[in-house]
C-alpha cells in the first residue's frame, strides 16, 4: 500500500509548493542523476500541452506555417496513402497467390 501512495503522490507533486517540489528533486537527483529542476515554466507548458495536445499544436501550426505549407502536406498525404495502398495490394495478391498454388499442390 505504500508503493501506491508514493506513486499517486509523486504524480502530484509537480501541483504542490516549493518545498515539496524541492524534495522530489533530492530523489530525482539521486535516484536519476538529474541535478537541477527544469524551470517552471516548463512544467506548466509541459501540463497544458499534455491536456490540450491537439489544440496547443494547432496554434503552433497556425502560427508557423504558410496556408501553402499545410495544401503541400495535404498532397504529400494523398500521394503517401496511395502509394501504400498499391504496396499492400501487391503484397495481398502476391501472398493470396501463394496459398493457391499450395492448394493447388503445384509447390
């Protein structure tokens, strides 16, 4: 039971205050070799990009690329999808193949 309680308390540790923030960095420090606490600002980028993944990266998108860069992508997706499409085509039609010649016993 107390494994479970240091796990769900280190988990939160990162909310609390400095001072118990200072704790988890002797362990980190000790346990990982990590020597000092990335700053804060960090952190918290770190937590609101994990909750808002999607929309953190969409404003990221909308602010450092071109409305041509994102049409590029688009084409570059249809042009991949495709081309994976006719590997595996082939690949299928190749391994059904296969098994009908070894039905057929002509192996």
């Amino acid at each position: 039971m107390n494994y479970i309680m240091w796990r769900l308390a280190a988990t939160r540790v990162g909310a609390l205050s400095v001072r118990f923030r200072d704790v988890r960095q002797k362990v980190y420090e000790v346990f990982y070799g990590i020597p000092e606490t990335p700053p804060r600002y960090r952190t918290c980028v770190g937590v609101v990009n994990g909750a808002m993944v999607f929309a953190s990266g969409r404003l990221y998108v909308d602010k450092h690329f071109s409305g041509d860069s994102k049409a590029n992508v688009r084409s570059y997706d249809v042009m991949f999808v495709s081309r994976v499409n006719k590997k595996w085509t082939k690949v299928i039609l190749h391994h059904c193949a296969i098994q009908v010649t070894a039905v057929s016993g002509t192996i």
